[in-house]
C-alpha cells in the first residue's frame, strides 16, 4: 500500500459503503460494525508497516477514519415494511 493515504481512504470507504449498503438490514448491525472495525484496524496495521518513523497513532488513525470511512447504518427496512407498501389488500395477480 503505497499509494497516498486519501486516494486508499476513498478506495476504502466505498468498499465499506458498498458492503453496509449490502448487508445493511435490519438485525445485521453488530456484523457490520465488527466489519468496518476489523477493515479500519487492518489499514492501521498496514500505515503502521509502511514507514521507518514508527507506526500510526490511533488519535491520528480516529481522524481517518472520520474522514473516509462512513459510519455504520441499516439502509433497509424489515420486509413486512418494504413489501407492506407494495402489496395492500388482496394480490391483484390472483
């Protein structure tokens, strides 16, 4: 990883955007934190190996990641709400 550190924090907060928006249902919360924990901690890791001068601080690693990697949220409703919506009264294909 040595590419600049906003062009891999963009690459990384879409690939966390993608997987909440995914996954982002409801009863999936503790999952998609574990997720955005565990990717968030791997890429301190990494900036940490990357350079003589010492590793990365986490006040320092915080501010990326308010910066570049979106917080966790549900981005579907429960199906009873979703399809609720849709389908009132009798199904017209009958």
């Amino acid at each position: 990883m040595h590419d600049p550190i906003p062009e891999v924090g963009k690459w990384l907060g879409s690939v966390v955007q993608g997987h909440l928006r995914y996954y982002g249902v409801p009863l999936n919360g503790r999952a998609l934190r574990q997720f955005r924990w565990r990717v968030t901690w791997l890429w301190h890791r990494t900036l940490s190996r990357r350079s003589h001068k010492g590793y990365v601080t986490w006040e320092r690693m915080e501010r990326y990641i308010d910066r570049f990697i979106p917080p966790v949220r549900i981005y579907h409703p429960y199906p009873i709400q979703r399809l609720g919506v849709r389908i009132r009264g009798r199904s017209p294909v009958r």
